[in-house]
C-alpha cells in the first residue's frame, strides 16, 4: 500500500503544472487578491521609476543651461524679461517667481529678507513637485514583502487544511498550494526591491538638487 501511495505522490509531482499562470489561477481568492495587488503595486512603482529617471535627467540638464545663461546676462530684470512665458526648469521658475515679486514691490525696506523668503518658499515648492511619488516608492518599499507573506501563510494554511481533509502527508499533495504561497512572497519582494532602491536614489537626487537650488539662490541675493 504505502507503494501504491508513493507511486502516486510521483504521479501528481509530475503531473502538476507550476507554471507562473497555473499557480495563479490554482490559488484561492485571497492569495489571487494579493498577487493582483502587489503586480499593481510593482507596475506603477515602475511607471514612477522611469518617470522620475527622465524628470531628473530633465531638470539637471536645464537648470545647468539657465545657469549659464543667466550668469552670461547683462542684468536680472533683463533676463527676467527674456524668459519665455511657458518654461518649465524649476530653477528658472524659482527666478521668475522672485523677479515678479521683485518687480512688483520696488520699495527696498527689508529687501534682503523678503526676496530670501520668496525664494526659500519658490524652492520648497519645486522640490515637493518633483518628490510626487516618492511617498508611494517608499510605502511599497516597506509594505510589499508583508502583503506578500501575508499571502504566503494564507496559502501554507490551505495546505495544511488540504493535508487534513485528503490524511495524506505526502508532499506532492500539498506542494501545488505551497508554491502559489510562496509566488505571493517572491512577488512581495519583486515589489519592493526595485522601489527601495529607486527611493533612496531619488531621494539622493532630490537632495543633491535642491543644494543646486539653494546655491543659486544665494549667489541671485549678492546681485539683488
């Protein structure tokens, strides 16, 4: 008999399908939830990941260009003039922002602290809309590999449920449910890898290019 049993735990390993799509369709509806919450998660994280890569090769490249144009202009206010009306650079609209208010109040009493608040608020607010989604990069960084093993208990319990229902302790009997349970924590951190490492690179980014920012600023003050 215990024969018969092998020979037929043989036959259902060898019989079983564990490709990527067979798991997903054989895993109960809790364990599809996840595995369809977490592919979300993996693929807007990238969509941000490539988004950001372009945003900052973008502004890197144009705040480096209005740098040199505007150090190379006669004065501020006729740069400030000359600058097209739908730039986008966040250093040249950190500038324009200024300028206009600048412009706007010729009275020079407490000149010097005006502008350094203007341009500390015009900065603050660039710098919080190239971090759009940074926020989600890191919730999924943190989160997924939970999400993925709660997945993957909720399958190993259904494996021990199926051991109780079939007596059977034969690991080709329950090794179908394990590997649906265990897909759930490989796309947990599948998730979650790529996010951590494109937060802490933007986040490095992000700093390394509001130093820009500020630096600018403060050598804009001296002319001022």
């Amino acid at each position: 008999m215990e024969a018969d049993i092998s020979t037929q735990a043989v036959g259902l390993a060898s019989s079983a399908d564990f490709s990527l799509t067979n798991l997903f369709l054989r895993a109960d509806i809790i364990v599809k939830s996840v595995i369809i919450l977490l592919i979300a998660c993996s693929i807007y994280s990238w969509a941000i990941i490539i988004e950001k890569f372009r945003l900052f090769k973008k502004v890197n490249e144009t705040s480096e260009e209005f740098e040199k144009k505007f150090w190379n202009s006669k004065s501020a206010e006729t740069f400030y003039n000359s600058l097209p009306a739908n730039i986008d650079d966040p250093m040249a609209i950190v500038f324009r922002d200024a300028m206009q208010n600048l412009l706007k109040k010729r009275s020079k009493i407490d000149l010097n602290s005006r502008m350094m608040t203007m341009l500390e608020t015009g900065i603050e607010k660039q710098t919080n809309k190239i971090s759009k989604g940074f926020t989600f990069l890191a919730t999924v960084g943190s989160t997924a590999p939970f999400i993925g093993l709660f997945g993957t208990v909720w399958g190993i319990m259904n494996s021990f449920q199926s051991i109780a229902i079939s007596r059977n302790t034969s690991l080709a009997i329950v090794a179908p449910g394990i590997a649906e349970a265990l897909f759930a924590t490989a796309l947990g951190l599948l998730a979650a890898i790529p996010a951590v490492v494109a937060y802490n690179k933007f986040n490095n980014d992000l700093n390394k290019y509001s130093q820009k920012l500020e630096n600018f600023s403060k050598r804009f003050l001296t002319i001022i």
